[in-house]
C-alpha cells in the first residue's frame, strides 16, 4: 500500500483538527482544543483503484508569535492549507505559509480549504477575496468540519493530485500567480 504524509496548514483556530477529526472518524466536537506541536493520524482510503495510506500532520496553527517549522514540512507529499471564512486575516496568513512551504517542499500539491461554510453569512472573506485566490492559481474549496461540507473531497482531491506526476498535477503549478 502507498502511504502518503499531508500536513494540515494555516493560522491559528482554522478548523485543521476539526477537519482532520471529521475525515478519520466522522465526528465533529464543539470543544476547541489547541493542538501543541504536531498531532499524527492515519486514514486509508482508495482513491481510482490505488489503496492509500493517508498519515495526516496536524501542525499547530500559526500567528504572529509562531511559525510552522520546516522540519515538521519535510517529507510531505502535499497539503491542505486552511483558511477560516470567518477571519480575513487567515488569507494573509495562508499566503505567507504558502510560500514557506513552497520554499521547503518545492512543487508539491495542495488545496486551499475556507472552512466554516456552515456559517458562511458569519464571512469576512469576500467575492473578491475568492477571486484573487483564483488568480494565485490556487484550487479551493468550501469546507464545514461541523456538517462535513467538502471534507472528503478535499481529501480525495489532493490524494489524487499526489498520486499523479506532477507534470500531470494541476495543484503543484502556481505560488504567487505570477
């Protein structure tokens, strides 16, 4: 079987261990709890025929005081990058992860997840804020851990995106939308 390490990025109560508890077991809790470190779990799941071993890093989320170190990064074939619908500032944040992991992992997939649809009319993010990550070249989806919206999915997407080569990969080609 093929095993696979996605990290779970971006800023600081996204939602990454909510949607990791969400796709491993299918629950979702109201309790926050703040992950110190780094917390490892496992899926498997088959995606087009291929069996695959998802090892899941969720990584403590970053903020001013706290940046995600590279040798956590190491090692993965790709990443979900969390962004909080609720919170403009989870995009800036995003953005800047991005590109730290880039510069560690180099063109690796990924996929863009604005959690919390569930309260989508709760949004700071706009249209337009979407439209510009359409413009990065970036690939996102909307995402709930509560309902489960796009949780599989996003998964599924980017289990498939590292399976392929990356000539093959649309989520490996874009950084900055230059």
């Amino acid at each position: 079987m093929i095993e696979k390490k996605i990290c779970m990025l971006g800023a600081f109560a996204v939602g990454k261990t909510s949607l990791v508890r969400r796709f491993v077991t299918s629950c979702f809790s109201e309790q926050y709890q703040t992950t110190i470190g780094v917390t490892v779990d496992k899926k498997s799941m088959t995606v087009d025929g291929t069996p695959l071993t998802l090892v899941l890093w969720d990584l403590y989320g970053e903020d001013a005081f706290q940046k995600v170190r590279p040798s956590y990064l190491r090692g993965s074939s790709g990443y979900l990058l969390v962004m909080d619908g609720m919170r403009r500032s989870t995009l800036d944040i995003a953005v800047q992860i991005q590109q730290s992991a880039f510069d560690t992992l180099g063109p690796v997939p990924f996929v863009v997840l604005i959690n919390k649809h569930d309260r989508r009319t709760d949004w700071d993010l706009t249209d337009q804020d979407l439209t510009q990550l359409a413009q990065r070249g970036w690939s996102f989806l909307m995402s709930s851990a509560k309902t489960g919206q796009g949780v599989e999915e996003a998964f599924t997407t980017l289990a498939r995106a590292m399976l392929q080569t990356p000539e093959q990969s649309p989520l490996t080609e874009k950084t900055d939308g230059s």
